[in-house]
C-alpha cells in the first residue's frame, strides 16, 4: 500500500472511531438525563421492590447502562479494527 493509502485509511479509522466514541458520550449522557432528571417524576409513579422508578434509574440504571456501553464499545471497536486489520490477534 502507498503511503498516501495508509494515510486515508488511518484517517477514515479514526472518524469511524470518533463516531463510535461521541455515539457512546452522547447515550451516556441523553438516557440518564432523560430518564433520571426530566422523567423522574412521571417514573416515580411506578414502584419497583419498594422503590419509585425514577429513583431506581438516577441511581442503578446509569450504572447499568454505563457497563453495558463499555461491552457495546468493546464489541464495535473490535469490528473496526478487524476492518481495517489493525486487530491484535
């Protein structure tokens, strides 16, 4: 491969890697906002093991979904380097 090819491969490796990085940021940040502050109250209507929903997702759901965002990461970022064959294996 030319020079100039691996420059536009890099290049077009790293948007894609932005992309699924600001994707990641931006679900990290919508769904708890969303769900634990603007809808917290409609959200407390409902009562899960004694505890208001609303509540439940400020304090457990941005956990859960932050561990669950690492594996989603770990899974999209091993497609693209398996893409643009920079993998480790």
């Amino acid at each position: 491969m030319s020079d100039q090819s691996n420059k536009d491969a890099a290049a077009a490796y790293w948007r894609e890697h932005l992309r699924i990085l600001l994707t990641m940021l931006v679900i990290w940040f919508v769904v708890p906002y969303v769900f634990g502050i603007i809808l917290a109250p409609v959200l407390n209507n409902i009562v899960i093991a004694g505890y208001p929903l609303g509540f439940w997702v400020a304090q457990q759901g941005s956990i859960y979904l932050f561990v669950a965002l690492i594996f989603v990461y770990v899974v999209r970022m091993n497609a693209l380097d398996r893409k643009y064959d920079v993998h480790e294996e």
